[in-house]
C-alpha cells in the first residue's frame, strides 16, 4: 500500500513538473462566437483514517476530472455545453470495516460507488444549457437545462472582501456542486431571475443528477428542489453589507433506508418519502476604518415537513467574525472566528425528527477534513490566512468539535449522489459527545493564471466520541496535493 502511494505521488509530481514547464497563460478558443474553455484536475489523497478493529485505513489513490466546454454569449442569450471526464485509479478495496466503523474515510465511499472497482472512469455531459436575458425588462433571465448551482451565490458583491467571505463561508451550505469530488453534482431544471441594482430574486426549480463519488453522472435521483431568495444590498459609507432570505422545499421520493437514530428494523418499515420546507437567510457586513477591515456574518435556517413517519423539526446557525489588521503588508493576515450549531434528535420514539438535514450542500468549504457537516454538531473554529507573496496563499484552521446531542449520531455526507445510497451515514456514539479538535493548514500557489498548485493536511485528534467507535486508534490524518490547470 505505501508503495502504490509512493508510485502515485512520484508520477503526479511528474505531471505537475511537466505542465508548469510548458504551461502558458490560458486564451479562450473563438470560433464565430462560440469559446472553448477547459481545465484538468489532478490530485493525489492520502488517508489515514481512525484506527479499525480490521480493513485498510490508511491508504492513497488518484483522483482527477477533466472539463472541456463550448459557449457562446451574445445580448440576449447565452448557451453552454460543457463534459466531464472523472478518473479514479487506485481506489482502495480494503477500506470498510463491519458495524458501526463502517467505510474508513472518502476513498471506500468511492470503491463502494463504482461497483466495487479499484479504477473507475465515465463521461457525461456536466452542463448543458440556454439562458435568455433581458426578458421583457433589464435583468431578467431564465436558465434551462443541466448547469450547476451554488445557493447564496446568486450575486456577486462588488466589495472585495464581501465577496471573498460570502465565497468561501456562505456559497453552497445547502445546495452545491460537491465540487471537491472527483465528479461532483449539477442539476437539471430552470433557473428565473431578475436582478437590479441594489436587490435580486432567484427562483429554481431542479433535480439533483448523480455523481459526486460515482463516476457515471448521467442519470438522475429522484430528489428535487425548489429554491427562492431575495437578496438585497445596503452599503453605506465606508460599510458593505447584504441580507438574503430564502425558502427551500426539498423532496425525495426514493425508497430507500432513512439514516437517523432510530433502529434499524423501525426504519426498514418506513417507506414514506421526505418532504422538507427550510426557511433561512444571511446577513453579512464589512466595515473599513483607518485601514482596519473588519466582517460579521450571521446565517440561520430552520426546517420543518415530514420526515417519512416524522414530523421534521431542526435548525442550525452559524455565527462569525473576521479581522485584517493595518500594516504587516509582508503577510496580510486575516483572523476569523465563529460557532456553527446544527440540531441533533433528542428522542428517537417522540415522532419527531430534530436532525438539521444539509439537503444537497458542498460541505468541503466548512469541513476541510470532511469527517463531519453541519448534522447534530457544534463547532466551535478559528482560522488564520496570510498573503506572504501575490501568488501564494497560506491557510490554517481548529476547529472544536462535538455533537450537539449525544442521543443521536454522527453524521458524514454531502447528500444524494445515486439513487439506492441515502447520501449520508450516521454512527451511534454510545451518548459520547466531544467528537474531535482539527487541526489543519493549505497552501496554494497560483503558479500563473492557467495553473494552480495546492497542498493540505489535516490532523483530527479524536475524543470520546471516536474512542467508543475505534478504541485501537481515536487519531487520524487527511493530506493531499492538487495541481489544476485552466485552458
């Protein structure tokens, strides 16, 4: 196993040295109007997982999608076709362990997708879509087809730093790409909006297609949404700011096994679909005085619906803080700070469902080490970013982690990606709360405009949670190195 990493590592070391060599900065091909893009994503996962009773946790495999498209945009439309490539080599067929350890980390959720098969590979079309603008009035617009879709990213703020914390801490909590996958997600359906000056209506309705961890992205689940958001800007002198509410009606019709704390036989009798209305929003501020920049962020959401046989009651909010100081230009630190609550279920047998369920999310962003979401947990985390050079970017993140309620379980997942896997796993913890304390850093180097260079790890110290579940090994470690070129 160590000698498959070191023979992974050693021929992506090799395409990254080859491709920064004879890279140059990408140019769009036009053909009467119609541009051509595309990009090529490599990257190389070492897991160490917490320590089984038996199977293989430690382990490395490559992951990489190539995206090749064709547009064109005039006044009034716009259309785009666009095709993914997904290649997993490596895959790990030892990385399952019985019970309740079940799979040890993302690559057997990979192995387990793609039909038991150690390299895996598909094409299918990743967009493909038209949108007419300017219906009637300036700024409206529909989209139809399959395109992906990020909820809270519906405009783009002009401010710089607005823009970068409503990126990387609100883009995608509960609808994405997953794009952190090797094949990622995107949906097919219709896209309205009408966007002013100052404030914005998006309306979607859709159908989550497969993917994220297997590899053919073709068909669909029988999961579908409706999105709705008004989002409005209020700047005022040297303050930036923007709220957004939204409304999400989530269905999945598939009858497949529910994951939540009740035990398995009652949930094998219970076949009914969910239905979910999640109602939220965010408020988002950046103040600059004196060279001082500081952001606020508040994002809250609240559900209810039925959970099959259950009456669905859950929330979750996350409350945090930036600060970039005045001087130290050699290293523009940016310090943040903040909380994150998701409901957990206190009473299995009460016909509530008290789980915040994260729909369709890209939880990556939020959990760099993705060994947990935003399901029955309290996260309490701090960050440290720093600038030392135009082209690098140095990053590091603790997180305090623990379940909100230890009468439920530990969650891991993204949401649907096949039509027979529910899309998320819970662990029973045996009422242990205290789950984990994350430590991680990543660097990335933008090499030129057509290629970027990226490399993480992460340390996740477990507690008591984890002692329960792996009582020979409560410790574990993610690390990987990423190249992704632009042409």
């Amino acid at each position: 196993m160590r000698l498959r990493a070191v023979l992974f590592f050693c021929l992506y070391l090799s395409g990254v040295v080859a491709m920064a060599q004879q890279t140059t900065t990408p140019a769009a091909t036009s053909t009467n109007g119609t541009v051509v893009h595309g990009s090529i994503r490599m990257r190389v996962e070492g897991w160490d997982w917490f320590v089984p009773d038996s199977g293989d946790n430690a382990y490395a495999f490559s992951g990489n999608i190539v995206r090749i498209s064709a547009s064109k945009t005039t006044s009034r439309r716009d259309w785009l076709a666009e095709l993914a490539a997904p290649i997993l080599i490596g895959l790990p067929d030892q990385a399952t362990s019985p019970g309740v350890q079940g799979q040890l980390g993302q690559g057997a959720t990979y192995f387990a997708a793609n039909s038991h098969h150690q390299t895996a590979a598909m094409v299918f079309p990743k967009q493909l879509f038209v949108r007419w603008k300017n219906i009637g009035i300036a700024g409206q617009n529909l989209r139809i087809g399959r395109f992906e879709l990020g909820d809270g990213m519906e405009r783009t703020p002009t401010d710089m730093v607005l823009a970068t914390v409503k990126r990387e801490h609100v883009n995608q909590r509960l609808i994405g790409t997953f794009g952190f996958t090797h094949v990622s997600r995107s949906f097919d359906g219709l896209e309205y909006s009408l966007n002013r000056k100052t404030a914005g209506v998006t309306v979607v309705a859709a159908i989550a297609d497969r993917g994220v961890f297997q590899t053919d992205g073709w068909g669909w689940n029988r999961v579908g949404f409706g999105y709705a958001a008004y989002t409005f800007d209020w700047n005022k002198g040297r303050r930036s700011s923007e709220t957004r509410v939204f409304m999400i009606e989530y269905v999945d019709w598939r009858d497949v096994l529910k994951t939540d704390n009740r035990s398995a036989a009652v949930r094998r009798s219970d076949s009914r679909k969910i239905r979910l209305e999640t109602f939220g929003g965010h408020s988002l501020h950046v103040v600059t005085i004196a060279g001082r920049t500081v952001d606020l962020l508040a994002w809250g959401a609240v559900q209810t619906g039925r959970w099959g046989k259950l009456d669905q009651r859950a929330w979750a909010m996350d409350f945090e803080a930036g600060f970039q100081p005045k001087g130290m230009p050699a290293l523009k630190p940016w310090l943040r700070a903040g909380f994150t609550r998701g409901s957990g279920d206190e009473n299995s047998g009460d016909g509530k469902h008290g789980t915040f369920f994260q729909l369709l999310p890209t939880p990556r962003p939020y959990a760099r080490f993705p060994f947990f979401n935003m399901m029955n947990i309290e996260d309490a985390f701090g960050s440290l970013t720093i600038r030392p050079h135009s082209k690098v970017t140095i990053s590091s993140e603790f997180h305090s982690l623990r379940l909100a309620n230890p009468n439920d379980l530990w969650y891991l997942g993204g949401g649907v990606y096949q039509p027979w896997s529910f899309g998320y796993t819970g662990r029973p913890v045996d009422a242990a709360r205290s789950l984990a304390n994350l430590y991680d850093v990543q660097t990335e180097y933008r090499v030129d405009s057509a290629v970027t260079l990226t490399g993480y790890f992460g340390y996740a110290a477990g507690r008591g949670v984890l002692q329960n579940i792996y009582p020979r090994g409560k410790d574990a470690k993610f690390t990987y190195a990423e190249v992704t070129h632009r042409f």
